[in-house]
C-alpha cells in the first residue's frame, strides 16, 4: 500500500522544483525527504527522480504518482475540513505563504494573535513571493497566501481560488540627501526622467509596476542597481546610489542620508489573502482572514507614520 507522506513527499518536490525547498515547506530537512522518495520508490519498484544538473528531474512515472497524490491529499483536504467544521474552532496545521515584507510587518501580529485565541491552531509561515505563492495555494502546497499588486501589475489569480482584500499599502519615493527633490513635498511621475533606480529584480511585482508606471510616464527606467530586499534598495540609497520606490508595509525607521518623499499620485499597492475554495469552510482559514483583516488598521495606521 502506498505511503501518504511519502506521496505527499513527492508531491512537494513537484511543486517547488527541489528536494530542498519541498523539505523547508514541509518542516522536514532535506535528508528526510529523499528518505522518503527513496522508500516510496522501494515500493512501487519505479526510479521517480533523476539528477539534473545540482537538481532533480521527476520521471514521467513520478508524474503519473503525483497526479494519484492530487487526488488523495485532496480527499484528505475535505476530510479534515469537514472535522474541522464538526468542531466549529480552528485547529490543525495551517501553512501561511506570505511576501517579504509583510512576512516582517503584518505577519508577526497575526500569527501571535491566532495562537493566543487558537491554541489548537498551529499556524506555520513561508516567505514566498506572490507570484509563486499563487501557484502554491492552487497546487495545494500551503492552505493560505498574503499576496499584493499594484493597478497597473494586477494578479491574476487561477479558478478554483478565492481571495479577500486585506488593505492598501501606500508607497513613497526614497532619495538620498542632497538630491534635487530631497527638499520637495511631492514630485509628479512625469519628473522622474533620468533618474537612476535601485529596484528588485525583473519577475517581482514592484519591477513590473516600475517599469509599466515610467513608460506609461513617458520614461524609460534606469535600473543601475538589483536586490531583493527593500532593506537592501535603502541602504543603497543612504549611499547616494539612487532612488527607489518602497512600500511603508515592513520597511522600518529610514537611516540618516535618505529622505522620503511623496510621489503624485501616491502608488498604493493591494493586499490580498488568497485560499483554495475547497478550504472556504474551514474554520482556520475564515479566523485567519478575519484576523489578517482586523489587525491591518492598526498595521497600516503605523506604516503610514
């Protein structure tokens, strides 16, 4: 008889590409989870992974196994929803994906919120691109997903998905000292000719908007600088390296040599909470959105000082 959590296993390699990242979304080292492919392929006699280059390939019979664990941790979705519900309070595991930084500035304050109303409730957090944390929440590989966009980068999001709107993040334009809008109140789009941009890399929500928004702007951007981390875009701006665009959500006190300044008219960026429909009537999932919701005010109130 096949194994779930080897199948659930195999199914986590699938959606993350990695036995590394399926290990961090499981909770498991990496070492375990080979452990598992390898028992599961003791069992069924199949080679299921081939090495590809530093990584693995899934064999067209691992594909065939993965569309059989869909469906089996699909039933097993329902089940435990329909416990769930029998009990009428949130319990069980639920896995949260959840973008940079609202990982660091919304995140904290729910999931401390959900553990001291939900004992029972054992709430786990992935750091995880919107982008990819769509797919995960339509794949089944984590139960819920804060995501954010912008109006001219809307996310799409699959069928079979629901979404709530948490609250908009507004963001400012960050210059270092001494440059010529430092010492203006706001500065109009159309301005911003010529300037040279620290910004994420290409694939990430804010490059889309930044690059769509200048064009739309008459501009092309000049990106002279790349990093993920919005801590990283200020620190490159406090060396006089150039300007970015940073959304207050996460992004803490600004250090000497930056200063903030509004841009007309104000980029404000959505956030969202998205779920699998399947899970709609799961205790855990309606409390969580709830609470994401109630403690933003106080979240956004502070981001916006």
């Amino acid at each position: 008889m096949l194994d779930l959590q080897r199948l659930r296993a195999l199914h986590a390699v699938s959606v993350h590409g990695t036995v590394g990242a399926a290990a961090a979304a499981l909770g498991y080292t990496p070492s375990a989870v080979s452990q598992q492919i390898a028992k599961l392929e003791r069992e069924t006699r199949t080679v299921l992974l081939e090495r590809e280059g530093r990584g693995v390939r899934l064999t067209p019979e691992a594909h065939q196994l993965v569309d059989t664990a869909k469906e089996l941790l699909a039933i097993v979705e329902r089940a435990e929803v329909e416990m769930e519900e029998r009990r009428g309070m949130p319990s069980g595991r639920l896995t949260v994906a959840a973008f940079a930084s609202a990982a660091r500035g919304l995140m904290p304050a729910v999931l401390a919120d959900l553990a001291v109303r939900h004992p029972a409730l054992d709430a786990r957090l992935t750091e995880v691109d919107p982008h990819l944390s769509v797919d995960l929440v339509a794949k089944g590989a984590v139960d819920l997903a804060v995501v954010h966009d912008w109006d001219v980068a809307p996310l799409s999001v699959p069928a079979g998905v629901e979404q709530a709107k948490i609250g908009d993040d507004h963001s400012t334009l960050l210059v270092p000292v001494g440059h010529a809008f430092a010492g203006r109140e706001s500065v109009r789009r159309e301005e911003l000719g010529g300037q040279r941009w620290v910004c994420q890399p290409p694939g990430r929500v804010c490059h889309d908007w930044l690059v769509r928004t200048m064009r739309a702007a008459g501009h092309e951007p000049e990106i002279v600088h790349q990093a993920d981390e919005n801590p990283t875009l200020v620190a490159l701006v406090a060396g006089g390296l150039g300007v970015c665009l940073v959304p207050r959500l996460g992004r803490g006190p600004l250090p000497d040599g930056v200063v903030e300044v509004r841009l007309d008219p104000t980029p404000v960026r959505r956030l969202y909470a998205l779920w699998r429909k399947g899970a709609a009537r799961r205790p855990a999932i309606a409390e969580s959105v709830r609470t994401l919701q109630e403690q933003w005010p106080k979240i956004g109130a502070q981001a916006s000082r």
